[in-house]
C-alpha cells in the first residue's frame, strides 16, 4: 500500500491492474482482456503546513459574516457557527460545486 496526500485529506491506495481498452478497427473502444495498465499513487508532498497557525484575532469574525483571509499560498474563508460560536475555516473554492466561497468573490471560478 502506498500513502497518498490528496489536498488535506489522506488516503491508502495501492497497485491495481486495469484492463486497458483495445480499440477495435472501427475507432471504438472495446474492453480487452489479454492488455493491462498499472494504475500508481503519486507521491505525496514533501511540505505541507503543520500545526497551529495565526489568521487573524478571534474578536474580527464576530460579525457573522465569512472573512477572506490569504493564507499558505490559497485563499480561505473563516466564519463563525451560529450555533455553538465556534470558528471554522474552509478553502474558500469549492472543487465539487466550482464555486467560490470567498465573499469578495461568489462567482464561478
């Protein structure tokens, strides 16, 4: 099994074989069973931020509103739960809705 690092969450994959499509003379393309590819992992990052890390005075989310902040090399949202208070902090693009979560920007990426 090789350990893979994808965005801030990790996973464990390990070697498969895929039948590789044979593609017939007429250009499509077919499942064959006598060719096969090997699928690997990439490599995970050799840096990453670890820790606890300052992004701002916790009094300046107070006002209920999500607050950009430009941290790490990406742009991050923080807000602050309205039911137990608490702050969160979320990338602020969205990759499954490609949307940005930014308050200077709600548009589509």
């Amino acid at each position: 099994m090789r350990r893979v690092t994808i965005g801030a969450v990790t996973q464990l994959r390990w070697n498969m074989e895929v039948p590789m499509p044979a593609h017939a003379p007429n250009g499509r393309s077919q499942h064959g069973t006598d060719e096969y590819r090997q699928i690997e992992a990439a490599a995970a990052p050799t840096r990453f931020a670890r820790g606890w890390h300052c992004l701002g005075l916790a009094r300046s989310f107070r006002d209920g509103q999500p607050h950009e902040v430009k941290a790490f090399g990406t742009t991050l949202v923080v807000f602050r739960s309205e039911i137990d208070d608490t702050l969160h902090v979320l990338d602020a693009y969205c990759r499954h809705m490609n949307w940005s979560g930014s308050p200077t920007r709600r548009r589509a990426r």
